[in-house]
C-alpha cells in the first residue's frame, strides 16, 4: 500500500502506520535502561485486520528496526512478530539482545497500570 506512512511516535512509545491520517497499525516498546547498553523492548506488533496481507508489517518493523540501530539501542524482541522478522533479516543480529527475565519483569510492571486502567 503506497498511500501508508510510518512515523515514530516516542510520546506514545510506538511506530505507527497511517493511511488517510488514521493510525492502522504500530509496534509498542519500552526503553529499558541496562547501563551500558541502552535497549528497547518490543512487545507489541499489530495491523488493524482489514489492512492485513499488504505487507505493512513488515515495512513498520523495519522502519522501527532501523530507527532503534540509528539511536544507538539495542533490539529486545518480545513481541513474536518483530522475532520472526529478525531471525528472516540477518543484518539485525548484532544489534539484538535476548530476552530474560528481567526484561520480562521490567514489561510486566510497566505494562500492569495500563491493564488495571
């Protein structure tokens, strides 16, 4: 789809996909600060149903992707859509640091007042 655009939006932590100025898709991320190595996690990946199949998600992955290795951050994929992108786009893999726990935690109490909300 021609007419989509993609812009970070770091207020609301994602990228977004818009088309006619509504946004139909983003990838969600938390900055985790891990010292010396800043990273941003991914945990959420998603295009609104009826654009799906267009190849939008994959444009946003690697416009968050791309932007995240800009910035000088290291990629911590969660969310399995941004995963499976890496490990079909080998130039990334320096560039990612696997999940632990504490990444998990760290999501887990960020994401929780959102849930209760």
């Amino acid at each position: 789809m021609s007419d989509a655009t993609i812009r970070h939006n770091p207020e609301r932590e994602r990228f977004e996909v818009l088309v006619a100025g509504n946004v139909i898709g983003k990838a969600a991320y938390k900055e985790y600060d891990a010292g010396a190595a800043p990273q941003r996690i991914f945990y959420h990946t998603v295009i609104n149903e009826e654009y799906g199949g267009q190849g939008l998600a994959g444009r946003l992955a690697r416009v968050a992707l791309d932007a995240t290795v800009e910035a000088g951050l290291q990629i911590v994929p969660v969310c399995p859509f941004i995963k499976k992108f890496i490990s079909k786009h080998p130039e990334y893999a320096d560039r990612t640091t696997a999940t632990t726990p504490a990444h998990l935690e760290f999501l887990n109490d960020a994401l929780a007042p959102r849930a209760r909300a």
